[in-house]
C-alpha cells in the first residue's frame, strides 16, 4: 500500500492494516485496525518526534446512491450511528482516502516531547529542556503580557 505522507507528516513505517471485510447485500463495512509511525516535530523545541498511531476503524461502504435499487433503501438504513459512510463504485473499495482520513484524526495537530518541553530560548535558540543559557527573557515576557492585556480591552 503506498502512502508516504499524512497531512503533512512523513509515514516511517510501513502501514500496517489488519481489516475484516464483511459483505451484506450491497452494502460492504470493513473494520480493523492501523498503525504506522509518523514523523512529527514538539511544537516548542521542534525536535524530531517518531509517533505510533494505532486506531480502531469501522466503516460502511454503500454503493453510490443512483446505483441503488430502490426498494433496499429500508433495508440499507443504518443501524449504529458511530459508523462512518463511504461509498464505491463497481466493484472496487478506494480505500486510500478512508486510511488517510482515519490517520489523520489520530494525528496531533500540536505535538510535544514531553508535557512539560521547556521549548527553545525566545532570544538565543538555545533549547531548555538541555541547559539554560542564562538569558535575559523578562523583556520578551513582558511585551508578550502587554499584547495580552491589548487584547481584554474593549475597543
Ligand atoms: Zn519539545
Ligand atoms: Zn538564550
């Protein structure tokens, strides 16, 4: 299965799919399981991060709608409402949209090394979480809380 990149972030790994197909009348719903590991950078030191995803998917494919004999539509209602609705064509499932989609929920759009990453010095780059250059960052922190107060007052 060829996939290099998820929204953005580099596939490590192979993807690993363990799915089950199950087959009713037209209707089609495959469930699994997917991991992979993807590249990320901790939003505040912007190290590199390796990230395991494993996510439990669940989807039901229903032919394209003027495909469907009308007198199924009953029988095609769905029964849990947690399941995801594709649909196909023919004979064939596409299911490289239903994999990037459901990785990239799983994806965090903002990671971090460590809940408590010190990130990088504001003025010498330096990262924190290593050592403390020592700089003087009062003045950035104070500017920053100015901005903030900016932002409560009423225009
Ligand atoms: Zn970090
Ligand atoms: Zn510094």
């Amino acid at each position: 299965m060829m996939l290099e990149e998820v929204g953005g972030c580099e596939l490590l790994s192979d993807l690993e799919a363990r799915a089950r197909l199950e087959r009713e009348g037209t209707r089609v719903t495959l469930a699994g399981e997917l991991s992979a590991v993807v590249a990320a950078s901790c939003r505040r030191c912007l190290k590199d991060l390796e990230t395991n995803l494993d996510v439990d998917f669940r989807t039901t494919f229903l032919p394209l709608p003027e495909l469907l004999p009308e007198e199924d539509e009953e029988e095609l209602e769905l029964t849990s409402e947690d399941v995801e609705l594709s649909h196909y064509e023919g004979d064939e499932l596409d299911l490289i949209p239903l994999i990037r989609e459901t990785l990239l929920l799983e994806i965090d759009p903002s990671p971090l090394c460590n809940e408590n990453c010190k990130g990088l010095c504001s003025k010498c780059g330096d990262d924190l979480n290593q050592r403390e250059c020592g700089c003087d960052r009062a003045s950035y922190d104070l500017r920053w809380s100015a901005l903030q107060d900016l932002k409560k007052k009423p225009n």
